[in-house]
C-alpha cells in the first residue's frame, strides 16, 4: 500500500463543493468542508514523512485551494515531491490554482463524464465566470498537470468508451451541446487514450509495468470495434469491446 485517500469537501449537486463564494443558485450556502485545513495539513503530512502518495478529492474552488496549498507545502517540508502526490477531480479551480497545480506538476485525477452529467445545470450553481476553471482539462494539461482520466465509478459508469467520447466532445450521447460544452477544453483522441492509460499508470507507479503497448510490459489491452484514434468521436457512443487480454491471457470475446 502507497497510498491515502483524504476528503476535502462533498458534491456540487448537493451543494456540498467548498466555494469561495456563494452558490449562485443558494445565496449564503458556499458548501463545506469535510476536514479543517488545520488538520487536513497535519494528516497529510504525517503520511508524506512516512512515504505515502496524498490523494484529496476536493470538487468546489475553496477545497482546491485549500488541497493545492496543502501538497505543495507539505511536499516541500517533507522533500516528497517526487511521490506523485494527486487532486481528486480537481473539478471547479480558479485560474491561479491551475497554475500552481500544473507549475508543481501534480496528478490532476479527473473524470470526463462528469462533465457531461453536470453540464445542463452546472452554470446554475456556479454562474459563468467560474465555470471558466471548471472540468478545465486541456486548461490543467496545458498548465503542467500530469493527467489521470477515470470514471469516477460507481458514481458515473464505468465504460471507458463513454469517457474517451466525453473527453473529445464534451458532448453527451446525443451529440448536445452542437460544438461540446466549453468546447476549448476537450482533449485530442490520443490525449484521451494517453489519459486513460499512460496517465493513471504513472499516477500509481505502474509505468514500467502497464499503460502502453510494449515489449516487457504487461499485455493488458482490448480490441474494439471502433478505432479509438482515427475514427470519428462520434463512433464511441455504439462502439464495442470485442476482445479482452489481461497479462497475456484473453479473458472475454464478443459473441461472434
């Protein structure tokens, strides 16, 4: 074991996100969180000394401020930075955060279909100018963030193929918004699969072993209906696992 898993604050459906400012939607309601920053400071640092990986969900921009601060100066006293430590969804930032979590070069563990589950009513809660910070996936990966894409499961489905669609359109199945939601931030089809592979493999110290096709890895990889780099995102949606290989073995075939 590696690693610990600390909550900084709840959901941005209940209202549960820790935002600087109010709801837009709740006048006086700015979420809460779920440690003081007193004792989420403590914790993680106790376990960087000892050699752990710190991963925080922290979903509203208060708790992501709050966990960059948290990993950058607990990582520096403790000379850990080379552990990887990890925001958990690093869902709504403001833009200054974004900068100081790519700059220090963290794992932002974000999930595309967020996204899409939240987008009709997202800019209520939050209005439009801290959407600009929200679900800002191309904006982390520009800013330096090592990118880990996951499904969040069983919050969302765990269907790889829906998030490599979530990811490229930022649309949902139907194909709306025409153009993707806040479509400056999608990902390119190998950015996507980098996200879904190379990605967490790094962000849990697998590089050597799995996340790419090569010699000496593990033989981990599937065969799909669709090809998931050249063709169209729009594919995704129908596509099918045809076959399944861990470590050398097949393990599922499609019927047929």
């Amino acid at each position: 074991m590696r690693s610990v898993k600390f909550l900084a604050d709840g959901a941005l459906g209940s209202r549960g996100a820790a935002l600087h400012e109010d709801y837009s939607d709740e006048p006086g309601q700015r979420g809460l969180l779920l440690l003081s920053p007193e004792e989420l400071e403590v914790r993680a640092r106790a376990f960087m000394a000892r050699g752990f990986q710190v991963c925080i969900h922290a979903i509203g921009d208060r708790a992501n401020t709050l966990v960059v601060d948290v990993l950058l100066q607990g990582a520096e006293r403790t000379g850990t930075q080379a552990l990887r430590h990890r925001v958990e969804h690093a869902q709504i930032l403001r833009l200054e955060d974004i900068r100081r979590l790519g700059a220090a070069g963290l794992v932002a563990s974000v999930q595309p279909t967020h996204a899409t589950s939240d987008m009709p009513w997202a800019q209520t809660r939050l209005g439009r100018e801290r959407l600009k910070g929200a679900y800002a996936w191309r904006t982390l990966k520009d800013a330096g963030a090592h990118l880990a894409l996951g499904s969040d499961f069983p919050i969302e489905n765990p269907d790889v193929l829906a998030g490599l669609y979530a990811a490229r359109t930022r649309q949902d199945a139907k194909g709306w918004p025409e153009g993707g939601w806040y479509p400056e931030e999608r990902l390119s089809a190998a950015e996507a699969l980098e996200g879904f592979t190379v990605g967490p493999a790094w962000a849990s110290f697998e590089e050597a072993r799995r996340g790419r096709l090569k010699p000496g890895l593990d033989a981990d990889f599937v065969a799909l209906s669709e090809d998931p780099l050249e063709g169209p995102a729009s594919a995704l949606v129908d596509a099918r696992v045809l076959a399944t290989v861990v470590a050398g073995a097949e393990v599922f075939r499609a019927d047929g």
